[in-house]
C-alpha cells in the first residue's frame, strides 16, 4: 500500500499517547513493506521540510492557521488534493482540523479515508464544546470515512448513537510488551527512594485532574508517611498544582519529574507501586497498558472503555476520598500489588498486543482499497 497520513503533531517532537502511536504505526507498517508518508505541520524553521524517518517519510509544512492550538496548513491541503496518488489517506481523531479538512476532500478524490478515533471528547476545551464540535463536524469527519477505527465497542457504539453509519472497525489499542516488561532498571529518582511510591503520568491538564491526586496522597500522610508521589510529565496546571501541594504540606513528597523520554519509561513504571489516573475522559490510555505491562497496579476513574481491564488488575475510583481509600488498600498490601500486577500483565499480552494492532489496522485498510 501506499499510505498518506495526516496527523498535526509527530513524536518525538509532541509526546503523547496519540503522536507516538502515529510513529509507531508508521514504522512498523513500513517495516512490513508498505510505503508510509506522514504528513505534519510544524512551525521549526530549523528541521528539514522532507526527512526520512524510521523507515517513513516525513513532510512538514508550516501552519497558515493557529486556533486554540488547532492548526492548519495551506500547503497541507494542497497536498492532500494530490490524495489519488496514494492508495488511502489515514487522519487521526476528528478533534485537529486537519482530519476535518481531509474529510471534505475525500468528495473531490476516489482514494479512500480511514480516521482513528483517539477519544471523543477533549480534554483541553470545554465540555460543552467538545459535545457540540462531536455532534457536528465529528459526525461529519466519521461519516465521510469509508473506514473508521475505535479502540472499543462503547466508542463504536456511541459514534452509532451519533448516526454514523459508515464502516467501523474496532481494533484494540497495543503496547509493546517486550520492551514494557517487569524486569530491568528503575528510573533513577524512584530507586532512591526508601517508601513506596505512586505515579501520575501525563499531561498536567485539567481533564486528567492531577489535583485529585495530590489530594488523595495527602490523606495518606498517617498511614503511609513513607511513600512519595512522583507525576511524570508537563503541563500548564505546573505551578499551579506545586503550589497546592505546598498548601497540603506535602511538599516534601511530591516531585515534578517533568518530561521524561518514552525510552526511559518502562524504568519509570518498575519504580512504581501503583499507577494512578483520575481523568474525566480519556479515549483508550496508553500510560495504564503500559504500566500493566511492567506489573504495575493502576487506581483509575471508572472510564466506561477500560472497565473490564482495570477491574481486573487495579481499581476504579470516582473522587477523592476513594482514590485515597484505594491507594492506601494497596499501597497496605504487597501480595495483592503482585497479584494485581500479574494479571495486568497477561491482560495486555492477551489483548493489547502492538503487533496485533498493527496487523489488524493494516488488514482493514487493505480490505478498504479492495
């Protein structure tokens, strides 16, 4: 196949769940002999326009249009007019303009569409906006697609409660299980620690509500004096939430690791005893695969998505004073910790294996052109 995608951020430049699982995808299917052309927006005056990478090539073009952090390129969609040259153009989420604009050229051309949904609704807007943006041009971008890809049945079936009527394939979303593994090192600043330690990962957003968990760790301070909470990312509520912990005086047991390099991640989980994520939405998290993968529990809010998983390899929590109530649950508990850890792990090697994704997303795009 020849396989144009268009996609606004690309790893390593953005990280995040969603543009590493667009490298990754690229890499492989090119790997696998396909010919991948990822088309980018950036505005780094300094990387090249056209650059080959793991086995793809890459296309930037500088954006015309900056809204709300939503971008778009006028060289972009000149591109995307030339669509006939390629076999399929696969967009990614109907939240970036981009997907939007491909799904209106997708009338002009005979190549067909495939969009992946990464979510439903945003988690840097508000939720109003995100429902309204989902009714209209959301609906619109899926319906267009003559394919669209959900992580889950419960997305599939609300893309249906919307009226999409187009083919839509449910493929679960992977990890690499051999390189997110229990056994190896530990990310330095957690192997130093004497307690037990409890994880974030993630943007600092609003939407993934990391004040919820300061404020849970903080209830923690008597029966667990010795654990420390370390949140793995970066984020606009920075300041905001080490000013909360301060207030909380925990202070002393928090630490801002920032970003760290998704190389270093499988380390970072092995320091972990529990996993947490509070967030309001989320499409299919790559941070609790992952963590799983290294056996490590994870306390998480009941996302309808990652329900079945996590009810058997963790906890789902809606608030606080559960959240607090859970962590203490296992952080008390070392044998239950290894026992939920364990299943996690063959949960993700049963059902979230990356090279089944890839093999599955490759074959329904073929079947398409067909």
């Amino acid at each position: 196949m020849e396989i144009l995608r268009v996609a606004q951020e690309v790893y390593p430049e953005t990280i995040g769940g969603l543009p590493y699982h667009i490298h990754a995808l690229s890499r492989d299917q090119a790997e696998d002999g396909h010919d991948v052309t990822l088309l980018s927006i950036s505005d780094d005056v300094n990387s090249p326009t056209t650059e080959q990478r793991d086995g793809y090539t890459l296309i930037r073009h500088p954006p015309s249009l900056d809204i709300f952090g939503n971008q778009l390129s006028t060289d972009v969609v000149r591109h995307l007019r030339l669509a006939d040259e390629y076999d399929i153009v696969h967009a990614h989420s109907h939240l970036y303009l981009l997907s939007s604009i491909s799904a209106v050229l997708r009338y002009r051309t005979e190549t067909p569409l495939a969009v992946t949904c990464h979510g439903l609704i945003t988690q840097t807007l508000p939720r109003w906006f995100s429902h309204l943006h989902l009714r209209t041009v959301g609906r619109f971008t899926y319906s267009a697609a003559d394919v669209s890809f959900c992580y889950t049945d419960v997305e599939k079936q609300r893309l249906r409660d919307l009226g999409v009527d187009s083919d839509i394939r449910v493929v679960p979303n992977g990890i690499d299980s051999k390189k997110f593994t229990p056994d190896g090192e530990v990310y330095e600043p957690l192997a130093e620690t004497n307690g037990l330690n409890i994880l974030f990962v993630g943007r600092l957003v609003p939407g993934k509500r990391p004040g919820q968990v300061i404020e849970s760790f903080c209830r923690l301070s008597n029966s667990h004096p010795d654990a420390r909470l370390f949140l793995v990312g970066d984020g606009p509520l920075r300041e905001e939430l080490e000013q909360q912990a301060k207030e909380l005086g925990v202070a002393d047991r928090v630490e801002f690791l920032g970003y760290v390099p998704y190389e270093s991640m499988p380390a970072v989980y092995r320091g972990g005893n529990v996993l947490t994520l509070p967030s309001e939405t989320e499409g299919f998290p790559r941070t609790v695969m992952e963590a799983l993968a290294c056996e490590t529990p994870v306390v998480t809010s009941p996302l309808e998505q990652i329900k079945s998983l996590v009810q058997q390899s963790g906890r789902l929590v809606d608030g606080v004073e559960e959240m607090a109530s859970a962590l203490d649950e296992l952080l008390s508990d070392d044998g239950l910790r290894a026992e939920l850890g364990s299943e996690g792990r063959e949960l993700i090697r049963a059902r979230h294996d990356w090279s089944s994704t890839v093999d599955q997303m490759t074959a329904a795009m073929e079947a398409t052109i067909d």
